[in-house]
C-alpha cells in the first residue's frame, strides 16, 4: 500500500467527533481555496442525502495534480474553517495523519474502524469524469455511496465518463437522494440543482492579477 510519511498536527489532522448511526458525507479536496462553490454542494447534499453531517477532508496533495504550489495543510485547514459556518461540517487534515494519497485508502479507513456510520462519498461532476483515473476506483464504488454534484461545464463529460458507464446499474433515482446514506454499496446518484460557476483556480488567478 502506498503511504506518506504520516503528518500529524494537533488540531488540523484529528478525525471529527460522531456517533453510531450517523449519515457523514465525506467531501474531499484541495480546497485551495474553498469557496461558494464549495459551500454549495454541501448545503445541497447535507439535506437532499438527510446527512448529520459533513467531514470536509482537506488533502495533503490530490495524487493526479501538481502539487508544488500547494500552500500547506494547515493554512487550507484554517481557511476553510474560517470560512464554514454550519456546525454539522467539520474540517480535518486526517487523511495526511494516517499517511494517505489515496481515497480509497480512506474508505478503507473509515468503513473499517466506525462500520457502525454510513459514510457518503460526494464529488463534483468534474470528479465523476475523471474518477476511472482514480487509484483502486471499482473498490472505492464497492464499499461507499457516491453522490455526484453537478458542476457547470462537467454535466456531459461526467455522465459520459467510463465510471459512470460502469456503475449505471447502480445509479438511483434523483428523487431517491435522501434513500442513498441508507443504501448498501455500490449506489450512486447524479444531483441537479442550484450551480456555481467557481472554483479554485479561478480565485487563484484573480489573486495573481491584483
Ligand atoms: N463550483 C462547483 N460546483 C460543483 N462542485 C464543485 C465546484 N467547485 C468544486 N467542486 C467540487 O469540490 C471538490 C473539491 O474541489 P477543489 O478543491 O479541487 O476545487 P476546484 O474549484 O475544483 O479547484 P481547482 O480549480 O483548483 O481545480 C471536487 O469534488 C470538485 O468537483
Ligand atoms: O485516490 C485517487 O486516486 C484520487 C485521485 C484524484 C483525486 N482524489 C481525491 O479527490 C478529491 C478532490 O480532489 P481535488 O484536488 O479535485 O479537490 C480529493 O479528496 C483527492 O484526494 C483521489
């Protein structure tokens, strides 16, 4: 398994506090920086999917970006929380404690130690178009929920993609959202709604014009 010198920082890298029975969504990212995009998706999925709440898991380096400008963990841990106002989203720096790069390497984690929470794993379309380049995607699919948000720009690529050709014999109906945190893997949905045309670079690159 392919692991990173394990980064532990108190108060950045700890797992959130939760309880048995609990719906967790597990929004991973950059998030360099988060933004109203950001804040979209888990408003819309924290109550279309009836979740008790949202583990936003800021990564040490998505495995298929360069990563060289990548502010550190801990600046994007405290910016995103600063940013967030929902008290049902916690954000955490977990996954670079325990040494991943991957995110099924996550699942894994997760699903294993607390088998008594039904975690969701949420995405924006963009993702969804590129998730069969992900390490070890079928199992990821196997073991966890997918929510997948519409993003604008994404819709055809994702809906095209090779994961969702593969996993359609498992995609729910969108009316069925609030069933999907209850759902045994392999179960995914495709949310429409409210869009926002944000993102990271973007902002970033605005930064560097002033
Ligand atoms: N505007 C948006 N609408 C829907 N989903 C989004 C939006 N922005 C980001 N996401 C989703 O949020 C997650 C984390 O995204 P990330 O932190 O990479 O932000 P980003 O804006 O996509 O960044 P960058 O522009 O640097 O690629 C991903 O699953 C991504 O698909
Ligand atoms: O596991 C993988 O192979 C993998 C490949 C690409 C992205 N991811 C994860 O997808 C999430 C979104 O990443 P990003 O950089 O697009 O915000 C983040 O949690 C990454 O670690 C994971």
């Amino acid at each position: 398994m392919t692991l990173r010198p394990p980064l532990r920082i108190p108060g950045i890298t700890e797992i959130p506090p939760s309880a048995p029975g609990m719906r967790i969504g597990l929004f991973g990212g950059s998030f360099n920086p988060m933004h109203d995009g950001h804040r979209l998706v888990m408003e819309e999925t924290l109550r279309r999917l009836e979740l008790h709440a949202l583990w936003v898991l800021v990564t040490p380096g998505n495995p298929l970006k360069d990563n060289s400008d990548l502010p550190p963990l801990e600046n994007r841990v405290r910016a995103a929380r600063a940013f967030v106002t929902d008290p049902r989203v916690r954000v955490t720096g977990f996954e670079a404690a325990r040494g991943f790069s991957y995110s099924w390497q996550t699942i894994d984690f997760l699903t294993t130690t607390m088998p008594d929470r039904r975690f969701v794993w949420i995405m924006g379309a963009d993702s969804l178009a590129d998730f069969h380049r992900w390490q070890r995607w079928r199992d990821m699919a196997a073991k966890i929920p997918i929510a997948v948000y519409v993003r604008p720009g994404a819709a055809h690529r994702a809906l095209a993609s090779r994961a969702a050709a593969t996993l359609d014999y498992a995609q729910l109906d969108e009316t069925d959202a609030a069933l999907l945190a209850r759902c045994q893997a392999p179960a995914w949905i495709y949310l429409q709604g409210r869009q926002s045309t944000l993102s990271s670079s973007a902002i970033r690159a605005s930064r560097n014009l002033r």
